[in-house]
C-alpha cells in the first residue's frame, strides 16, 4: 500500500463520484477505479456500496478513511518538518505572541543574532495558539507564547511566570490600593478591558479563567484589538485592564498599575519547539534566555 492509494481513496470519499475525483487527482477514471480496487484486494474489504450514486461508504470503509486522512496529515506534518529542520542552520523562523516585545524577547533575539552571525533569523507575530499549527507544518521553528497549550507534537518549556498588574487610570478611585495591592476579587463589579481579539483561546480567555479559577463572575467584560487599544481606553477612563508587568514599559500617560495579590494572578511565558526537533539552535536560544535573564537577576524555570 502506497501513500497515492490512500490519496486516491480519501479523495473518492470525499467527493463521492469517481469521475469528480478523477479529475481533482488530474487522472483518468478507469485506473483510478482500478487502484481503488486494488486497495480493496489488498485490505480484502469492501470500502464502497456497489452501484450507489452518489457513491457511498461502507461502514468499514468510514472507519479506514479515518485513519487513512491521519496517515495522510502525519506525513505531510513530518514531510514538512523535515524540510525545515534540513534548511535551519541557515534559517531560523520564530513566531511570537506581541506582547513579549515589551518584555525581554527582544534582547534575547538579539543576543541570539550577535552570537549567532551565521544563521538568517525571521521574526513572525502570532498568537500561541497559532503557533502551534506553525510548528508543526514547519512555519516556524520557535514559539515563544503565555497560554497553557498541550499538544503531543510539542515540547513547551516554560521560562517564567511573569506577575500580572491592574492598569486602571491615575484618578481612578481604586488608586489608594497602589501600595497595598488588590485582589480580584475586588474588581468583580469594574468594567475590565480584556485583548485581543484573535483566535481564541488567547489572553483575553487566559483572564477570563483565572476568576472562574477563583469562583468569580466579572460582569463587564469587554474586548479590545489589542493591548496598546485596552490601555489606551483605560487611559480614557473607561475601564481598568489586567497586564502582564512588562506591559509598563508602553509608558502610556495618566496610568497606575496596582499589584494584584491573588497566588495565581501571573502569566506563563514559555517557549515551544517541536517534540522530535534536536536542532543545534535550540540549546543556542536557551543559552541566550538564560543570560538575558541572568542579567535582570530573574532565575528561569526552564520546565
């Protein structure tokens, strides 16, 4: 059995006609007809009803199209990968989730590129979920993200946990607790600016799970494009929004950020690489992460 039969066979499925599948394979209908026969020699099953149209599957032939679109994806996934590891002493592709650029990523691309002059790197925004897909179709070759994502094709490292702040504006009336701190808790009943609006799950339903974590139910939830905007509007008065602590350095004017005291109030940056992928850069970036961090004297994880 050869991966064209399993291509010819899903396709038929697919597009329940012989004829129709023909044509997408761009070859004629009687060996197609044969090959599908022939595969279920091979199998010694019948995978479609005898003079049905449109053509029909047989319970069987459900259960091996099923298996058979897997099959497909996997090989097509490690085809790919293979590719890029085979091409990525001379290109390095890392995606990112925006945020991090406020925090010590670029200086970790930097040092990366200064000791690295030989290896081409491309720098792609996208979300963590995102990343995922892109890692395994071979987008990418980094991610670097905050959302919890498992996946068995791949390995998440996580770096830190960085705290969370509430942004609310510097008259806002929850200002006296700018030493103290808050918790959640305490902001239930408060118009809360969540971002982005992409693909979820993303920050904004990160938020949303740490109060349902502590039995909160927010009522004013509202959400904005991204952070830049929520701390813009947050600026304007018309809400408060939960940042990560890197997200200072925007220096947006007539802001307070408050400590939020609650154990579980942080957010996990990790970086993700495909599980199989032993790639030299890898331990390069992790050694890059581990003095950049050195440096602000913030000890890594490295889970």
């Amino acid at each position: 059995m050869e991966l064209r039969h399993l291509r010819y066979f899903v396709t038929v499925v697919e597009e329940q006609s012989i004829s129709k599948a023909a044509e997408k394979l761009c070859i004629a209908q009687p060996p197609l007809s044969r090959q599908i026969q022939k595969l279920e020699e091979e199998l010694d099953i019948q995978l479609f009803e005898r003079g049905t149209r449109p053509v029909k599957v047989t319970e069987a032939g459900l259960f091996f199209y099923e298996h058979a679109v897997q099959i497909l994806t996997h090989a097509a996934q490690a085809s790919s990968m293979a590719k890029r590891i085979a091409t990525v002493s001379h290109t390095v592709r890392i995606g990112y989730v925006g945020s991090l650029l406020y925090g010590l990523l670029p200086e970790i691309i930097y040092l990366f590129r200064q000791k690295n002059p030989e290896i081409h790197i491309e720098l792609i925004e996208c979300g963590t979920k995102d990343q995922i897909d892109a890692l395994k179709q071979g987008k990418i070759d980094l991610g670097f993200g905050r959302l919890k994502i498992s996946d068995p094709a791949i390995r998440r490292i996580v770096l830190r946990k960085e705290r969370l702040k509430l942004a609310i504006h510097k008259n806002h009336h929850l200002n006296k607790f700018i030493d103290s701190g808050i918790y959640l808790s305490q902001i239930v009943d408060e118009p809360i600016l969540l971002y982005p609006l992409s693909q979820k799950p993303n920050f904004s339903t990160f938020i949303q799970s740490i109060f349902t974590d502590l039995g909160l139910m927010p009522s004013k939830f509202s959400e904005t494009r991204e952070i830049q905007l929520a701390m813009g509007l947050v600026a304007a008065g018309e809400g408060i929004c939960i940042v990560p602590e890197s997200a200072l350095d925007i220096g947006m004017k007539n802001l307070m950020y408050l400590p939020i005291l609650d154990a579980d109030a942080y957010s996990p940056i990790s970086l993700a690489i495909r599980n199989m992928d032993h790639s030299n850069y890898i331990p390069k970036i992790l050694g890059c992460i581990q003095e950049v961090f050195a440096a602000q004297n913030i000890t890594p994880l490295m889970d």
